[in-house]
C-alpha cells in the first residue's frame, strides 16, 4: 500500500473575524488588500507581511446598537467587484429601540468577489459598507495561508510603530479607505492589532 496524497497547503475554513465599529461610516470601501491584510505578521516595528495567500468571503453580517425611539439607522452592504460586477446592494433600518438593524449578505454567486481572492491582482474594492456607530460586523472567509509555493510576493502594510518582529497581528477591516491610524472597523475581542 503506498502512502496517501497529503494537502500541503495549510488552510482554514468559515473563519469569523470581527470588528467594532468606532464611529459610524458611509459607504466606506472595503478593498480586496483589506481583506488579506486581516492577518499579518510583524517584519520590524512598523511593517509587517500578510500570512494570507488567498480568503474566499462567505458572508458579512452587520450588528447594530438600539437607537433613540424617534431614530432609524441604516446598515447597508453594497458589493462591487472588480469585473465581473453585479449590482447587489442590501440594507436594513432600524425601528428605534424596538428593533435594530441586522443586515447579512453572502458575495452575489458566480461574481468575482464571490470566488477566491489574492494578492495577485491589483487591489479593488470589494464590497462597500454602510455601518452605525457602535455597531458589529462580522465577517466570515476561507483561508489559504502562504507556504512559499506562491506566485507572487505576499503582500506588506505599514503599521503602526511598537509592533514586535515575528508576532502575528490582527488588522482592521477599513484599512485603505479609513488610512492608517484613522480606522473605524478595529478587531474586537482583545486581540492585539496594528492600526
């Protein structure tokens, strides 16, 4: 009997990241180097190199806070792409304190969000998202992890400085749209991450 074939490639499946969202934003970009940037490990104390070769997005879930009885909030999810565009926008408004705002999309099927991403491909947006302040946002992906056997350099961030050379740290979700040390959409859960 000869031995099996063994997958070399490390990956992980329907990880959930999540995030809190500071202040409220609109419209806010998400790019596909967001999205890879979402692990990342430190070089020296302000670069830092992506451990993630590829993700697949699942779904994105919006969680807002209760608002005042006379306020609505929206929460939206808009996804864009870079060539194979469908229009697929999706929102929910909150009813005060009664009811707030949950919105949840998976990437529209057979567009190219919705297929695997790298960093092989010149950064776009993928998804554009309209977010209360204080609200949750999860995210869940598939995730290919970098073992040399690539074809292209995995992909570096600036982060801020203090960060220690060899750990591995979380980044926030706006990255791009937001600029460095500005983010809105930061790791929650007492994770360390750059900004």
């Amino acid at each position: 009997m000869e031995p099996s074939r063994v997958r070399l490639s490390v990956a992980t499946k329907s990880q959930t990241f999540r995030f809190s969202a500071s202040s409220g934003l609109t419209g806010a970009s998400i790019y596909s180097t967001d999205f890879l940037g979402l692990l990342a490990t430190a070089t020296a104390a302000t670069t830092l190199t992506s451990i993630l070769a590829s993700i697949r997005i699942k779904k994105i879930t919006i969680y807002s806070t209760p608002t005042a009885a006379s306020v609505n909030v929206n929460a939206e999810i808009l996804w864009a792409g870079n060539q194979q565009k469908e229009q697929a926008r999706f929102n929910d408004a909150s009813v005060g304190t009664a009811l707030p705002t949950c919105v949840s999309s998976r990437p529209p099927r057979s567009s190219d969000v919705s297929k695997w991403i790298d960093g092989s491909v010149t950064s776009f947006v993928v998804c554009k998202l309209t977010v209360p302040s204080a609200s949750i946002v999860d995210v869940v992906m598939d995730i290919n992890y970098h073992n040399q056997i690539v074809y292209y350099t995995p992909l570096t961030y600036t982060g801020s400085s203090g960060l220690s050379a060899g750990y591995v740290y979380f980044g926030p979700l706006d990255r791009v749209s937001s600029g460095p040390g500005a983010t809105k959409l930061n790791p929650l859960g007492n994770v360390v991450y750059y900004g």
